[in-house]
C-alpha cells in the first residue's frame, strides 16, 4: 500500500501544479517502497537525490508562476520551500552518516509536510490564480 494516495481534495485547480504534485507524491511513494523493500542505502540515496531535484524543480516552476502573476505573499511562500530544501539535506545527509534509523522519521515528514504545504499554502495561492484565469 502506498504511504500517501492522491485525493482530490489536494488540487489546487491547476493543471500543471497537480501534475507536479503528483508526481511528488509518486515519487514519496517510490521512496518508500525502496526503504520498505530493504534496498541498500545507494539506491535509496539516488530516489532521495531525484526527489530533491524534482522538488527544486517544482518549486522554482511555482515561485516563476507566482512572480509571473505578483502573488504578494510570494517572499513568505519561498520561505516554506526553503525550509523543506533544507530539511530534505539535513536527512540526506544523515543517512548518508548511516544513521538509517532517521528513514521512518523522514517519511513522515515528507508526508505530512507534502500534504499540509498543499492544502494550505499552495491553496491560497490557487485562490488568487484561479481568480486571475489560471487554471
Ligand atoms: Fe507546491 Fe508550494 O509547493
């Protein structure tokens, strides 16, 4: 079973931005598997490190697109991303320590980080575009 399921309540009623999220979910999920399966550390580390590009992907895809329409709490909404970034780095690195304790505690936070920063953050945004025609 996979560690987070697409529902529909997380769109954001953008084409574009759903697809990326799901693929991140999707992506989560592959994480998960390959921790689950006992895959050894190099090949988690390589679904962690396409994660991470993915993510900067998706972030500065969504920062271009609300610059793109002057989102006013742009600055802040940056702030979050780099958050997670830096978070994502703290665990990579740690792992790569061999601390491989810190996986269950990492899944968590990318689940419940993915899921909250979508449904509160990137929805207040979707309001504004939405508003604004972009869909
Ligand atoms: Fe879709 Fe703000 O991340």
């Amino acid at each position: 079973m996979a560690l987070i399921s697409w529902d529909t309540s997380y769109s954001v009623n953008i084409k574009e931005i759903d697809s990326q999220h799901k693929k991140l979910v999707a992506m989560i999920n592959t994480l998960y598997d390959k921790i689950n399966e006992g895959h050894k550390k190099e090949a988690v580390e390589s679904v962690i490190d396409e994660l991470v590009k993915y993510t900067f992907y998706h972030f500065s895809f969504e920062e271009s697109l609300l610059a793109k329409h002057s989102y006013a709490e742009l600055s802040k909404h940056s702030k979050f991303h780099n958050e997670m970034i830096e978070k994502i780095k703290f665990f990579m690195l740690q792992l790569q320590r061999g601390d491989q304790d810190l996986s269950d505690e990492m899944l968590s936070y990318l689940k419940s980080w993915l899921i909250n920063h979508i449904c509160t953050e990137d929805k207040k945004y979707a309001d504004y575009l939405n508003a604004k025609g972009v869909k």
